[in-house]
C-alpha cells in the first residue's frame, strides 16, 4: 500500500503517539479509578447508584458535546484554523462556544429539577431507598457537566489548532479527581465520594487546557456567521444519532436495575477494560487522523484520502486484534490484579472476567467503527452514520430483549445485546461508505488475515505460560511474563508474514523518539 505524502503520514504518526500517551497515561488513571472503586465498594449497591446517576450528566455532554466535537467542531474549526484571518477562526469559536454553554446550562438546570422523573426512566426497577439515593447523587453530579462541556469544546478548539498534547490529558485529569474524592472522603460520605470526585475532575479537565487559550481573542460572537451555521447544521444529524443511543442505554440501564446489586458494577468494570484497548489504539489513531481526513477532503485530494483512511483502518486492526485475544486469554488475572481487593473478592474476579468474554466479540468492530465513522465526519457528512446509530440501537434491543425474555441469561443479555450492536453498527457503516471512498485494493482484507494469522502464535504462547506462571507468581508475573512473551511471538509473526501497517507503527514510533525521518510504509 503506498503510503499518503510523507509530511501528512508523519503528522498522523507524532499526533497518533501523543494522543497514544495521553490515553495511556488516562487509561492506566481510568482503571486506578475503578480499582479504588472495587476495594472500596465491591460490587455493592452503592456503585450501582453511583454508575445510574452518573449516566446523567455523560449523557448530557454526549448528546450537547462530545458528539459534535469528532462530526462538526473538529472538522469546521480545522477548515477556519487554515485561513489566514485568524480573527474569523475565533468568531466562530465564540459563537459556538457561546450557544453550547447556553443550551448545557438550560439543560442541567431542567435536569436538576426533574431529577426524579429522569432516574425513574433510567433506573426504574430500582427499590425506593436506592432509587432516592441515586435521585440526590444525580442532583450532585449535574453541576460537573458545565464545565466537562466547557473541557470539550476546548479541546475541539486545540485540536483543530493541530495541539494535542493538552487535550490527550484531560481524561486524566478528570479521573484523577475521582479518585481524589473517592480516598478523601469515601470513609465520611461513602459513595457520594465519587460525586465530589467527578465535580473536582470536571473542573481539572478545564484548569489543565487553559494554558493551551494563549492567544485566543474571544470577541462577540457572531450567531449568524456561516461557520457556526455549519456547525449547528452537522451537529443536528449527530444530535439525532446520539439520541438513539441514549435510548440504547436508558433501556440497557432499566432492565439491569431490575436484576440484582451486582449487576450494573459488573458491566461497569467489564466495559472499563473493553474500554481500554478501544482508548489507546481506535481513539487515538482516529482523533490523530481527523483533521487531516477534513483537510484533504476540503481540498478534494480523493487519493490521498483514500490512502490516509486506509492505513488509519490498517493500523487499528494490526493493534486491536493482539489486544482481543490477549483479553480473552488473560481475562481472569488481569481482572484479579486489578481489582481483587477490599470489598472485590475472587468470586467477583470470576465473574467480571465472564462478563468480559462476552463483550470480546464485539471489540473489533467498535475500533474499526471508529475510523468509518470519521470518514464520514471529515467529508461532513453526518446524517447517514447517525441513522445506521438508530439501526444499530435496534438490534441492541432485539437481542437483549428476546435473550433477556427466553433465557435465564439476563446479563449474558444485556452484554451480548451491545456486542451485536457494536458489529451490525460496524458493517453498516462499511457497506454505507463504498459510494464516498474507495477502500478495495488497500491491502485492509490481507491486512486483517494476517492478523488474525499472527494471532496464533500470540494465543498459544499467552495460553501454554499462563498456567504455571500464574501458580508461581500470581496475577502479576502471569501477565507481564504470558502477556510480554506473547506480543513478542505478534511482533516475530507479523514481521515474518510482511504486515504492512505493522512495520508503519515500528518505524513511526522509531522516528519519533529517534527523532529520524518520517516513517515509512
């Protein structure tokens, strides 16, 4: 596969590795955090409640925020980030800014006073004195999405300004600040530690990127200037999408409040480390891709952008498909060196790990997902990936409806119902975007076989030295010693059988910490 001009491919590969670090560094916080959260609180109540009445204010910055930054700020920005008026680039930024923070206020305000009618909806299998409960932490927790809103927009701004060194902390931040709460004050105020967490991470996030404003020069915003007309007019169609998936949760998180306790924490702690590889490769070689997906395609250049999209799916598959089979091979210790400890013991080791194995599946079509999903943002067009988002909802509740009604798997249910979304949501997308890109001849199918080829080696490794290393030093040595001798046996097979994008991110990494020229392909 050739590969895109070598200046665009090495500014994909430096800004893929900072937002790599930045997403190490929040992930390794992020699972600190939930460990804090298993010691302290187990699988208890008090993490269902924290987990129900958190959903409300990510649901707000998801549906306000988080979903416009990837389909309209980032691209829209990056288009006035170019031009030589500078001054036009931040009359757009005040007016967007300016109209998101209005309607994330309103919002939470309403929110707070229609608490209960939210968490009834949401979490409505709940018993009264938990149902009450989740009602006040909500109530706590809402004031936090003024200023994760704020964050993100922020971090739109500096992204589309090519810095990425900022906003690739601010998960970090606010995770941090979790567990700041969650250790200050879990032995006066038990869970609602975790609220006062998020409110002290929320207002880090914002402290941290405002370095990053230095020459900014916010002036009255122009409501009607065409850049922030194009932004609104993107966003509608993610606003939709979203919209569907909160549907998607509201129904994940209704039937899991009529199970038991147990339930919602062992989803939470399963989803964390699904989270994790999804983070560290799909996220960060997406969000480094973006803006130079909307640039080409600003300047019509069809080929470069074939090729840049291409080996953006390459490298994601060459890193997520090692990081499934490890998963699944390693479920057991690695939840048990994680989180067994306090109030999270070996029978909630056991069932964590199950939990994940059910997720699995999915976790390749979410990452390749990702960068489909960006290609239709960066060409900006944003209605159809959003209406395969109320498909893809669709077979959610299909599958976790008819298993959760026929079988007595209720959380098997559940998990399986969003793999299968995940994966339809996936193909969807793949047949959608053949008539915008071209992707046949790219090596992506040679790619993924390889892969899955050089997987082999890596499963038999993980699955022959997992057992006795386990026995003779615990969670720990089964992990650094099965999981490092199996990435090893990766590397050797990927190398052996020529995998093209694996040798890109070798020689990018090399490039960038040797300070050599660009990578090559």
């Amino acid at each position: 596969m050739a590969p895109p001009a070598a200046p665009a491919a090495r500014r994909i590969a430096i800004a893929a590795l900072l937002i790599a670090a930045g997403n190490i560094a929040s992930r390794m916080i992020g699972l600190g955090r939930e460990a804090v959260i298993a010691g302290l609180f187990g699988r208890g109540i008090e993490v269902a409640v924290f987990t129900a009445a958190s959903a409300v204010p990510t649901i707000v910055y998801d549906l306000l925020i988080n979903g416009a930054i990837s389909a309209a700020l980032v691209p829209v920005f990056s288009a006035y980030a170019d031009d030589a008026d500078d001054a036009t680039f931040w009359r757009v930024a005040g007016g967007v800014t300016t109209i998101a923070l209005a309607a994330v206020v309103a919002v939470t305000a309403l929110l707070m006073w229609q608490a209960p009618l939210v968490l009834q909806v949401l979490v409505g299998g709940f018993a009264p004195d938990t149902f009450e409960h989740a009602v006040a932490m909500t109530r706590i927790l809402l004031p936090a999405t003024v200023f994760m809103a704020l964050a993100g927009l922020i971090t739109a701004l500096l992204q589309a300004r090519q810095r990425f060194l900022l906003p690739a902390f601010t998960t970090s931040a606010y995770n941090a600040g979790i567990i700041a709460g969650a250790l200050a004050f879990a032995p006066h105020l038990g869970a609602t530690s975790l609220a006062l967490g998020v409110l002290i991470g929320a207002v880090a996030q914002v402290a941290l990127q405002l370095p990053g404003l230095r020459g900014a020069r916010f002036g009255w915003p122009e409501w009607d200037h065409p850049g922030v007309r194009r932004v609104l007019r993107l966003y509608a169609p993610v606003a939709l999408g979203i919209t569907c998936s909160v549907v998607g949760i509201v129904l994940d998180r209704n039937l899991a409040s009529r199970l038991s306790a147990e339930v919602i924490p062992t989803m939470r702690y399963a989803t964390t480390l699904i989270q994790l590889p999804l983070g560290l490769v799909a996220a960060a070689v997406s969000f480094a891709v973006l803006p130079t997906l909307s640039r080409l395609a600003a300047s019509n250049d069809d080929e470069a952008f074939r090729q840049t999209l291409a080996l953006g799916i390459n490298v994601v598959i060459v890193l997520i498909t090692p990081a499934t089979v490890g998963l699944a091979l390693l479920a057991e210790p690695l939840v048990a060196l994680l989180y067994q400890r306090g109030a999270f013991g070996a029978d909630d080791t056991v069932a964590t790990a199950r939990a994940l194995w059910f997720y699995l599946p999915g976790l390749p079509a979410a990452a390749i997902d990702q960068m489909l999903l960006f290609a239709f943002y960066a060409r900006q067009r944003t209605l159809l990936p959003n209406l395969v988002q109320g498909a893809a909802v669709g077979l959610y509740a299909l599958t976790a409806l008819v298993l959760f009604a026929t079988t007595p798997w209720r959380i098997e249910a559940l998990i399986l119902g969003n793999t299968v979304q995940w994966i339809g949501h996936m193909a969807l997308l793949a047949l959608l975007v053949r008539p915008l890109v071209r992707l046949r001849g790219l090596q992506i199918g040679s790619t993924a076989l390889r892969c899955a080829a050089a997987s082999i080696p890596l499963a038999i490794t993980a699955w022959w030295l997992q057992a006795p290393l386990l026995a003779w030093g615990g969670p720990l040595a089964a992990l650094l010693g099965a999981g490092g001798a199996a990435a090893l046996a990766y590397l050797g097979a990927g190398v052996a059988l020529r995998i093209g994008a694996l040798t890109f991110v070798v020689d990018a990494i090399r490039a960038h910490w040797l300070r050599r020229g660009p990578p090559h392909s």
